[in-house]
C-alpha cells in the first residue's frame, strides 16, 4: 500500500500537458483510491487477527523474496510501466483474457531482478484455507468491541465513479473495513478483500485493483513520461549496511531534504501510534452513545494521513542531494525502531505527546535551515499545540477514570 | 471651469442588518479579524472607529475608538447595532464610484435638504399566515429632509385603536466639514415582545393587538400555504397562535437627489434581527454566498486554497459552538432535537446517528478540522470535494448520504445542509478537477468485436 | 478588515461584491449578510428564500415550496393552486431515500429543492423564457410515493401530463436606469420584494424560534455549546446557552427540552431574552 502511495505521488500532474493534465490526475486520484483501499484491507486483517486472537501486525516483515506468498520485495520507486507490470501481476486473478498479460508478466519479471511476481491472490487462498479449518472455538466473538467498523473508520472515501449504481450494496469501490466474529464472517471479509484486489472471476469488476491497474498501464505506454517526477527509488534518512540481496537505497544527504524526509517519518509514525492506540481501545459497539477518547485518536489517525498528503507534496519537490542531479527525494514511509505499544492508557498518549515534541525539534530544524514551506510548518506546530492541550488533562490524571483507554 | 457631472447615486451596503436591542446607546464599531491566518482559532473582535451621533441636532460629534467592547449597557440592556447607509456618487470622467459629500454638494449649489429619503419597513409575520391584509403592519415616512429622528410606528388596522409597534428609528446624519460624507442611519427596534389585548400571562411588553382580531387565537390550517417549518408562531405547538408579535421588520430605503433636472435616485434594503450572539463567528453558507450567486451564477471563475480555508473556517466556527455529540443522534438523552430525530419524524428513516458514536466528541470533530485547515496550508489541493453534498443529493438519507459534508445541519429544504453550487464549485476548482463527476475506469477486458 | 476614514475610499461600479460587503464607516460587520445565515428554515435576520417567490414573471411561488400560490398576471390565473414540477428538464423535487430498517435502500418520499440552488443556472439568463411544467392537479396536496409507480416513473408521468407553460425568468437584482455604466444594482430588486416580505415566514415571535429548534445549523449566529474545555478524559465539556445556571461543576450540557426548568423557558426570554441571554467571545459567556 505504502508502495502505491509513492507511486501516485510520484506523478506530477501539473507538468502534464493539456489533455493529458486530467489523466494524470486521474491516475493519481485512482492510484490513491486503491491505496486507501489496501488501508481498508490491512484494517480488516487486524480484524481478523483480532478474532483469532492474535496481535495486531503493522510491520513489513522481512521475507525471504523466493518465498511463495511475497509478491515482491518492497520497494519504493516512482509509477512506471515496469512498476505498474509488477502491481498487475500481483493483483491479477488466477485467470485472465487480457491480451497483453503475457507481456506485463515479462516486464513484471524483469522488474523484479529477474524473479517471476507472486499473486498476492495465492495468499489470499492459502490464508482463507486456514480459516476453513480453524475449530469454531478459534473464533472469539467478543473481540469485535476491539475490532474496526466501517462506520468509524469509512471517512474520506470518494463516491463511486459515474456509470455505476450508487446502491449501497458492496462493490469493489468501496472501501472494506468488516469486524469479524465467525468462521462465516471471516471467510466473507477474505474473500471481498480478494475481489476487490483481483475481481471477481464470474463477474469481472470493472473496479478490481487489477482491472484498474491495467487500464492505467495502457494509457501509460502512450502517453510521454515528463508527468512522472524523477523521484529516487528507496530513499532512507539512515545509513544502512546492505546485505547481499537487497534492495539499493538512496541514501538522502541534501540537508533541508534529510530533514522534510524525518519529519515526515516522524508524523507517518504517529499515525501507526495512533491507530495501534485506536484499535486497542474499546470501540462503540460497546460504548453506546458516548463519545470516547477513541474518537480523538481516530480524528488523530486522520489528521495524520492528510499531512502525510501534506508533506508527501512537499518532499517531492525536494532533491536527494546535493549533486545537482535532478534526482528528486520521495516520502521514504520508514518504519519507526520499534511499533510496540506501551501496555498503560497514560503511557500510550504520552508516547503520542513524545512523537509530536520529536516533530517540533524537526520543524525548529527546518526553519534554522530556512528550508521554506514557512505556512504551513506554522499551521503544524499549530496543531500540534492544539493535540497536546486536548490531551493535557488526560496526561495530568494520574488515575484514569475507567473506560478512559 | 464646469464641474463633472454626477451620473448616478448608490445607496451601499445594498442590504444593511440592524440587530435589535433596547439600549439607548447604538452598539460600538468593531472589528473582526483573523489574527493569524494559518490557524483555525478564535477571530479577534477589537473596538473600532465609531461615529458618535448628537440625536439632537443630527449630525456627527466626534469619533473614537472605545477601550472596551461592550454589547450590553449598564441596565443589562442590549446596545442595538444601528447601520449607516452612505450615499456613494459616480462623477463623469472618474470611472469609480466615491462617497458622495457636503462638499459635492454645496460647490453644485446644492443643499444637504435637496437630499431626500423615504422609508418604507413593515412586519408581515401575521398577514403571511392568516392572510388578512389588515394584519400587516406598516410603516412608511415619504419624505425627510431634514436630520431629526424619526420613529418608525408600525400601524396596522388590526391593533387596538393608538397602538402601534415601533420599528425603530431613522436619521439623516447632517453632514459637516468634519463628517462631510452624506449617511442615514437606521437605529431598529428594542427587541420587544407584543400580544393580544387581555393575554395571559403578561409575558410580554404591551399589549397592542385586538383580542377578536384573526391572528389572535388563528387556528392553523395546514395545507400546501404553511410556512416551511409550520407553526412557528406562539402557540405553534396547539396549532393555535396567541397571536404575539415582535418588532423585527425589513424593507426599502430609497433616496434621492435633483441635479439639473435630472433625478437620481437608489434604494437599499434594511432588516431588523436578532443580535450576533457569537459576533467572532461567520456561518458556513451566508446571504453572501446567496448574493454572490445569484449576481455570478453557479460556476466558479475559480479557487483557491484560501477560498476552501475560509469555507473550513466558518465550519468550523459553527461545529465549535454545536454539541456534535446530541446533534449527531447519539443517544444521550433521549432523542435529542437534531436532524437524525427529523429525518425519522419527517421520512420514517429510522433513527441512527449519523457518524460513528464515539468519534463525534466536539474536540475531535475540531480537531478534523484544524487537520484539513493546516494540510491545505502547504498548498497540497483539496482531496474532499466530492466527501460533499451536492443541491440534488439531499433526499440521499443513507449512511453515506447523511455523512456527507456539511454534516448534522439543516438546509433551506428542511434537509440536510448543501453549499450553495458556487461553493462547492470554487472547491472543485481549487482540488483541479475538471467535473465532480469521475468517468469510471475503462474496463480492461476489450470489448466484443 | 479595519476602516480608516483617511485612505481615499472607492469602489468599482461593476464590483458587486465590494457593495455587498461595504462596511459604512461605523458599522461592525454584523450589519452586512457575510454575517447572516442563508440556510434559511426559516432563518434568524431574514428568510431569503422569500426572494424566490416572484422569480418567475406573473406568479408567485411559495418561498420553499413548488406551490403556486398566487398569480399577478390573469393570463396564468390556471396555475394558481399548481405545483411546479419541471423548468426546462430540470425537476424542482427530489427523491428521499434511505433505510427504513437497518440495511435498507427504499424511497421515502420527495423533497422540494430549495430554489437558491435550483434556479441557480436558470437565473444566469434573465430574462428568457424557459417551458416550465405544472402539476395537472390543483388540490394543492404535496407529492408522495406511488403505491405502484416507481419515483422516477411517478416523476416521467407527472411531466408527461403537466399543464405545460413559458414563464419568463427575473433578475435577482434592480435594474439599473439612467447614464450607469452596469446594468443592474447590486440591491434586490424592489419589485421582486416588498417590504415585510424578507421577514414575513420568519417566527412570530421570532424569539419562539430562538428557544427551540435547537441550533442544527445556526451555531455561529445562535449558540449552543459553550465554556466548552477539555475534561479529564480529553473529551469536551461544556454548557447549553440556554441554561440558566452556570455555575454547577463539572460543567454539563443540558440537552434542549421545552419542559426543563434549568433552561430558560418561552416566557421567561419574551420579557427578558437580552439580559437572560449573553453573548460569547471565544466560545465562553462574555460580561
């Protein structure tokens, strides 16, 4: 997901031409929208995790890349046609009539050092296997007080395109975000996780992840390539010691850039603080009519995405070093040493306050450098005040009164 | 050496609120002000320049900047906010209007006297639902020329014989050498409460209205006449009017000006409401808004960030000052009065709060908003435009349709609130879309031959 | 946005909005509609849509309804008692639709469009005459759901069977006579709107309205919650502007009940609604 993200923002669609200007922008705009769908997919996995009685998982595990189940290794590179071959491939259903996909395979393949993409459908199947054969007692009702629903979490989602029903029946361009209590519920919520990234074989969406990919890959071969910024491919603020089989990492060493990239870390970590907090917490289904603390965590989460919008914007404008190269610096979306919750309520929003005073120092930084952006780092620090008064008292009470999370 | 011709006159503002209260003493200028615009916070109301009227003799005494606000007097009473209406002048050979003054005037050999105004304000509350063309309640003054007070006695054939309500007051400011400009002033009413001869209670100020007139005891018929929301009258809720009343009134002013034979003349209009209760606050959708497109039509020039910024401001503003908790139908106590109570009272929708129940605490639906105000800072364009209720999707009553932005309020149709199209149009342009509606994504699979 | 009577003071004849929003000197921006509600039902200063009414040369509409109630010119004297369905192609109702139980999608009935927004594109050529479709009934009974036609149905049958008529469509604003360089003023024209009619659906009085109907959509104008700050949990805490005491810790919200004495009652803010109420500055009570 995190991967489609940098796609999109890699596309420029100002310096598009003409008609080709709203295009640009469409694919972003649909690139975007099946980023915020995978968002969906990985709050259903919680889901699921969560009914079973595992923890949460955020991570990006390590995988061994010849693995049967990873599609490819992660990688952070701007929208290609190569990129986009590998995105198909990993989306596409087990069968499929389109004429060219025999060479997007190809190109997926040469994308991915020589290494054939997995469907990301194969671990779909494998995983709904399991739950096929899961005891009903494996399955903990009780557990969707902790679960994500739609309507807390379906905020933002853009309408369905023209041409199609707006019925609220569930169609591939929504967004999925199910609690799950029961084998049946589970292997419902799989499977609409599968469709809506594969399509459905009987009756093939137009709004599959797939299908939307191939269409964008089309028009892409034809169109000219100045709309896509000439974003580095895995920026990293840190130094790291390869090893034999990696990725290459651009490293970022343009100061003012090192630092947008940090700051934009540090929110991106906030975010997973926030919703990790989120879903720990008790949510309405339990708590009826009241409004809870949840609400501002949530609100927070959201907040969160929108500056990562904010400053995606911004980075990507920014150059990786100081070479003159024209290689330009992208959201580098690390992940944080460590996602681990703290165990108490007060320590959970204290580790949030921790994150936003990191982020203070770097705003601070970032004007010392006279690195710009000067409004809107205002407007940040802004809000960041404004989170930790709200949050003031609940730092202040020693004894949180119950069903404070 | 001739001097240049005057062309036309204007009366500005066009339209001029006065807000009701009783004090003697008119409310004080002030200013409202963004302090810093990169931040969603509370506008600043700072004392301004106010003109301060000698009643007697008409004309302006000095001005000043109080030290302090202050909406109410000594008596607990409230200052009412009393507008000028200033006459502006186009010359020949100066393209732009300018205001008109004492100066203009007297080189033209012309007299602050050859300045003539009418007033014509009138309270139809009760004609528009009995009727009755005696029910209405008029007040017109053909012609001042001088710059004594005027009262404003509304008459209406239905009241006890000598009764009158007033309206308030109006006043052709003299103009002078040091306040040259030519203004009229128009001071409304104290904000009081009039009923039917013999009604009981006595809550209310004097009793004015004939006991056997219609709208004493006018029975409500319903039907396709009632006002959109009915009864909203004392005693609304037995479908029965006590027959109360207030001073709240509108109309025209208009003026006029011989000149060589030629007369020009302009009018503007002139309302009496209820005070700003929350003056640092600005609602969301504005006669503004209505003016702006009704004057430029539908379709925007274009947007700005700062546009949609202003639009998340003034949400914002009205959001703060609202329980979002009750407004989004959460069960508090009871029901609550809200919009998710109408929509099952109206429609039979059944009753369900709008958003999810534990995410509408007011900080948190703030704090939404600060996000989106400091993310649109960084000139990153809009990403919800189409998150908003467009003029025809107001019977959508699902869970997505009563989500849609604005939430929770209520709109001229009884329904959940739009923009004006203009609005959501500066937002469109602003995000860079070239239509709110997206063409669907083509289908992958080629067509049959 | 602060006056200084020195600067010289102009202002382009064709800039409308410059008119609209003119601060007179002396006047706080309160006076000017940047600050009056339009989402009128019915409205606090004015209710705007009776603007609407006599939009249409020779008949008058009912200011938030498709209803002709009245006609100036005899020549439409048959539509009088009608209900206006179409101008041109565009419907002046709306389907209502939404679950009646949980997970349902069904009709609920029809809604009128408020005219601001309907005639919003009409309005750009006054002047023209556009075919506008009456109802074939004159009972004047508002639409409803068909037991057998579909909404979309009732309305293509509604269309197929209207008293069909040209109505020719006004300009909001007065025209403008004499040497002018615009051809209109930025001021409603008088003939669209006497005086009384701004005000006249408004509430009687007005400050009956104020007690209830809550605030679900003028909280800027008419507050409701306020001294709101942070409780102990993070959640808001706060007051209903119409609760008497203020006093009581932690702060509470009542919510809006006629029969709650804790609230100011009807009586109560017709004798003494501006020393009761009090006005707010950054959301606390102010004096």
């Amino acid at each position: 997901m995190v991967q489609y993200l940098y796609a999109a923002y890699s596309l420029d669609p100002a310096s598009a031409t003409g008609g080709e200007k709203e295009k640009v922008r469409l694919w972003q705009q649909q690139i975007l929208e099946i980023a915020r769908e995978e968002m969906g997919h990985l709050v259903t996995v919680q889901n699921l995790l969560r009914v079973v009685g595992g923890p949460l998982s955020f991570g990006r595990q390590d995988c061994p890349y010849q693995s049967d189940f990873y599609p490819f290794p992660f990688e952070l590179e701007a929208l290609s046609t190569t990129s986009l071959a590998k995105y198909i491939v990993s989306e596409m259903p087990e069968q499929t009539t389109i004429p060219e996909i025999e060479e997007i395979k190809s190109l997926a393949t040469k994308g991915n050092a020589g290494k054939a993409v997995n469907r990301v459908g194969k671990l779909y199947e494998a995983i709904i296997n399991l739950f096929e054969k899961l005891d009903d007692g494996d399955f903990q009702p009780g557990s969707v007080a902790y679960q994500a629903d739609f309507d807390t979490w379906g905020r933002d989602y853009a309408r369905a395109p023209r041409g199609t029903s707006e019925s609220p029946k569930r169609n591939a361009a929504e967004l999925i975000v199910r609690p799950v209590h029961s084998r049946t519920t589970a292997l419902a919520a799989l499977r609409a996780v599968a469709e809506q990234g594969e399509g459905n074989q009987e009756n093939e969406s137009e709004f599959s992840h797939f299908q939307r990919f191939v269409a964008i890959f089309r028009h892409f071969k034809s169109g000219s390539v100045p709309f896509v910024r000439h974003l580095a491919r895995n920026p990293v603020t840190m130094g790291v010691t390869p090893e034999p089989g990696d990725e290459p990492v651009a490293r970022i060493t343009n100061q003012r850039s090192l630092l947008w990239a940090q700051l934009f870390n540090t929110r991106y970590r906030l975010l997973l603080s926030l919703l990790a907090h989120a879903l720990h917490a008790e949510g309405p289904i339990t708590i009826s009519g009241a409004p809870s603390p949840r609400g501002r965590l949530i609100a927070g989460a959201f907040g969160e995405m929108y500056q990562l919008r904010a400053l995606a914007g911004i980075i990507v404008r920014q150059p990786i070093d100081d070479s003159a190269s024209g290689v330009l610096c992208g959201p580098p979306f690390e992940l944080p040493y460590s996602l681990a919750l703290p165990d108490l309520p007060s320590g959970r929003w204290k580790a949030h306050r921790d994150i936003l005073m990191g982020s203070d120092l770097i705003i601070e930084q970032l004007r010392h450098y006279g690195a710009g952006e000067t409004k809107y780092l205002d407007a940040l620090q802004f809000q960041n005040k404004a989170f930790l008064e709200q949050i003031a008292p609940i730092l202040r009470t020693l004894d949180l009164p119950t069903g404070i999370v | 050496m001739s001097l240049p011709n005057l062309l036309e006159i204007r009366l500005l503002p066009p339209m001029a609120i006065g807000r009701l209260g009783a004090s003697d003493d008119p409310m004080d200028n002030y200013d409202v002000i963004v302090p810093d615009a990169r931040r969603l916070g509370w506008r600043e109301v700072k004392p301004a320049l106010t003109l301060h009227v000698d009643v007697a003799s008409g004309g302006i005494s000095g001005k000043s900047i109080p030290n302090k606000l202050s909406f109410k007097d000594a008596k607990g009473f409230i200052r009412p906010l009393s507008p000028f209406l200033e006459v502006w002048v186009r010359f020949q050979e100066q393209p732009e209007l300018v205001p008109l003054t004492l100066h203009h005037l007297t080189e033209r050999g012309l007299k602050p006297s050859d300045i003539r105004w009418s007033v014509h304000v009138a309270n139809h509350k009760a004609f528009r639902r009995t009727a009755n063309a005696a029910d209405k309640i008029e007040c017109r003054i053909p012609e001042i020329t001088d710059h004594q007070r005027h009262p404003l006695p509304g008459q209406c054939e239905n009241f006890i014989k000598g009764a009158t309500i007033p309206f308030g007051f109006v006043q052709y400011i003299q103009p002078t050498d040091a306040f040259p400009e030519i203004r009229f002033r128009f001071t409304p009413a104290s904000g009081y409460v009039y009923a039917p001869e013999g009604s009981e209670p006595k809550s209310f100020h004097a009793e004015v209205y004939r006991k056997d007139g219609p709208w004493a005891g006018w029975p409500d018929p319903g039907g396709p006449l009632s006002t959109m929301p009915g009864g909203i009258y004392y005693g609304g809720d037995t479908g029965k009017s006590r027959g109360f009343l207030d001073d709240a009134c509108d109309g025209i002013i208009d003026v006029e000006l011989a000149v060589n034979g030629t007369k020009l003349s302009s009018y503007a209009r002139v309302m009496a409401g209820p005070p700003a209760f929350a003056p640092d606050s600005f609602p969301i959708r504005r006669i503004f808004d209505e003016l702006e497109m009704a004057m430029n039509g539908p379709q925007s020039d274009g947007g700005t960030n700062q546009d949609v910024q202003d639009i998340v401001r003034r949400a914002f503003e009205s959001i703060r000052l609202m329980n979002t908790t009750v407004m989004n139908g959460n069960q508090v106590i009871g029901h609550g009065s809200n919009m998710t109570s109408q929509d099952s009272n109206d429609v039979n929708r059944y009753f369900a709060p709008i958003m999810a129940p534990s995410t509408v605490d007011n900080l948190a639906v703030q704090a939404i908003h600060e996000y989106v105000f400091a993310a649109l800072e960084s000139e990153v364009p809009p990403w919800f435009a189409q998150t908003f209720r467009r003029f025809n999707e107001i019977g959508d009553l699902t869970d997505t349709g009563r989500r849609r932005m604005p939430a929770m309020m209520r709109g001229a149709d009884g329904r959940y609130l739009a923009l004006t199209r203009r609005q959501l149009d500066i937002i469109r342009m602003a995000s860079g879309l070239i239509s709110l509606e997206q063409p669907a994504p083509t289908r992958a699979t080629p067509p049959l031959p | 946005m602060s006056q200084d009577p020195i600067e010289p003071r102009i202002i382009e004849p064709l800039n409308f909005t410059a008119q609209f929003s003119h601060r007179a000197l002396g006047n706080p921006p309160s006076t000017l509609p940047e600050s009056a509600i339009s989402n009128s039902f019915p409205g606090l200063e004015c209710d705007f849509r009776n603007v609407w009414r006599r939009i249409f040369e020779g008949i008058i509409l009912h200011e938030a309804d498709n209803y002709v109630v009245d006609v100036e010119d005899p020549q439409f004297e048959h539509l009088k008692g009608r209900r206006l369905f179409f101008i041109g192609d565009a419907p002046t109702v709306v389907q209502v639709h939404g679950p009646n139980i949980p997970g349902a999608d069904v009709a609920l009935g029809f809604s009128t469009l408020e005219w601001s927004n309907a005639l919003a594109d009409k309005l750009v050529t006054p002047g023209q005459e556009m075919m506008c479709y009456f109802s074939k009934d004159t009972s004047g009974a508002p639409l409803v759901l068909d037991a057998v036609l579909s909404p979309d149905d009732l309305l293509k049958k509604l269309r197929s069977e209207a008293v069909q008529q040209t109505l020719r469509i006004r300009k909001l604003f007065a025209k403008a006579t004499g040497d002018v360089v615009s051809r209109y003023l930025p001021v409603i024209d008088r003939q669209l709107l006497q005086p009384g009619e701004l005000t006249q659906s408004l509430c009687s009085p007005w400050q009956n309205d104020y007690r209830e109907c809550a605030c679900y959509y003028w909280a800027a104008s008419r507050p409701d919650f306020v001294n709101v700050e942070p409780g102990p949990d993070g959640l808001s805490r706060g007051q209903n502007w119409m609760m008497k005491d203020r006093e009581n810790q932690p702060k509470n919200y009542l919510p809006d009940d006629r029969t709650d004495s804790r609230l100011y009652t009807y009586e109560e803010l017709f004798l003494n609604w501006q020393k009761l109420l009090r006005f707010q500055i950054g959301g606390k009570d102010y004096e």
